[in-house]
C-alpha cells in the first residue's frame, strides 16, 4: 500500500511516519507499505500528475504559502474520488468542507499513535480487499481474469449473470447462478442489495430510499428484504472498513 503523507513541518512528517511504521512492525506489515512524505501541497499535485501511486493520503490542512490541503484534496478527488483521503489538523472549523471530498477521518494535532492504527487498521483492510481477489470467468471458448476491483456490479437475468465493469464499462456474460458467483466475490466490498443484484460498495455515489446510484450512473434496486443487512454491511465499510 503507497501512503503518501502531506504536511509543511518536516518534524510533523517524521513523526506521523514513526507512528505509520510502528503500525507496520506490530501487524507485520512492513514488506507491504511504500511511505512518502512532501511538504510541498503543489509537488505532491506534480508527483501525482507525473504518476505517483496513492493507496492513502494523509493531508495537512493548512500549508502556508501554498495550495491548502482541502484544495489539494478537492483537485485530486476531482479525478479520482476512490483515494481514501485523511486530514490532519489542528482546527475542527474544516470538518464540513472535508464531506465533500469523502474524508475517511480527521485526526487531531499531535496525532494519537491510537487514532493512527485505528485509521490504518481502516484503510489497510479496505486496500486489501479491493487489491487481492480477481475472477476467472470461463466464457466460450476463452478463460478471462477479471480483477474484483474493476467490477460495479453483477445482475442475473435468467441462467446468466451479467458482470458490470469500470474498464470502457464492458459488460461480461457468464453462464451461473447470482449464488455461485456471489461465493467467488471478496466478502466485505461486495453486498447484495436485490434478488437479481450484487453491487461493489466501493463504487456506490448515492442510496435514496429502494435506489442506489452507482459511480456509472446505473440506478440499481434495493429489495425490502434484503435491506437490512445490505445497509449495515454498507455502514461497516465506511465506518469500519469492512473489518470483523
């Protein structure tokens, strides 16, 4: 997982980056985390332009002379809002305007090494679990992987469930029923919402009453019976990151 950490005080930045690592030392995950630090808001905009990889993104809000950390934030939600984003500050005035960018969290100034693996604990098991699992589907005369992540969400009709997914938004056509491929799907990311559907949270923009909007705009329906527990499971992600 590449965390990318943003703050002017380079003391702040070696501290939040001990605290990053004393996670990764206590869960073993050391061999898996890249960290990089700027102090500079419009160098990490430039790196980030230039190819930069971000799984996590921990922001200052306030950064002197430069670009603040909402704005930086609001541009790069603005061409990819799937970055979990975290604020770090010492003014709670910002919280609002955080909404609009989906911060995952905001943690207060000094950081609390307990807020920090709380946080992380978050955004690694979310990471996890859109990154590990891919789908072989056996199609006709060909076998194709399909990364769990790339899929929006699957509808049966009929015999055959069709696979909704973010690359040029294919559609895949594959002879089974919803119940046999929901047991091929990472738990956590993907929930049931209907009968006929199975969605990936991830990419969930808007729930208003039976309908939920996905990230392509495809308004897809939530079945009285299977509300419930497609809501919780859709609270637990956000709040939780979908951990047990």
């Amino acid at each position: 997982m590449n965390i990318v950490l943003c703050d002017d005080e380079k003391s702040f930045l070696q501290s939040a980056k001990q605290s990053i690592m004393t996670w990764a030392k206590k869960y073993g995950h050391e061999n898996g985390l890249i960290i990089q630090a700027f102090s500079s808001s419009e160098d990490l905009l430039e790196a980030w332009e230039h190819g930069l990889q971000i799984d996590a993104l921990f922001l200052d809000i306030q950064i002197p002379g430069e670009m603040s950390g909402i704005a930086l934030a609001k541009e790069i939600y603005s061409r990819n809002e799937y970055i979990p984003i975290v604020f770090m500050t010492n003014y709670g005035e910002y919280a609002e305007e955080g909404y609009t960018v989906n911060a995952l969290r905001y943690l207060r100034k000094p950081l609390s090494e307990q807020a920090v693996m709380d946080c992380l604990d978050i955004l690694w098991h979310r990471w996890e679990m859109q990154t590990a699992a891919s789908i072989v589907l056996e199609m006709p005369g060909q076998f194709l992987r399909v990364p769990a992540d790339h899929i929006l969400y699957v509808e049966v009709l009929g015999h055959f469930c069709m696979i909704k997914t973010t690359d040029d938004q294919n559609t895949y056509k594959i002879r089974l029923s919803l119940e046999v491929f929901r047991k091929k799907l990472p738990e956590g990311v993907f929930a049931q919402c209907h009968r006929s559907y199975i969605v990936n949270i991830k990419y969930i923009r808007l729930i208003v009453g039976s309908n939920i909007t996905m990230a392509n705009n495809d308004v897809i329906p939530m079945g009285r019976a299977y509300q419930q527990q497609f809501l919780k499971q859709f609270r637990h992600y956000y709040w939780e990151g979908g951990q047990k």
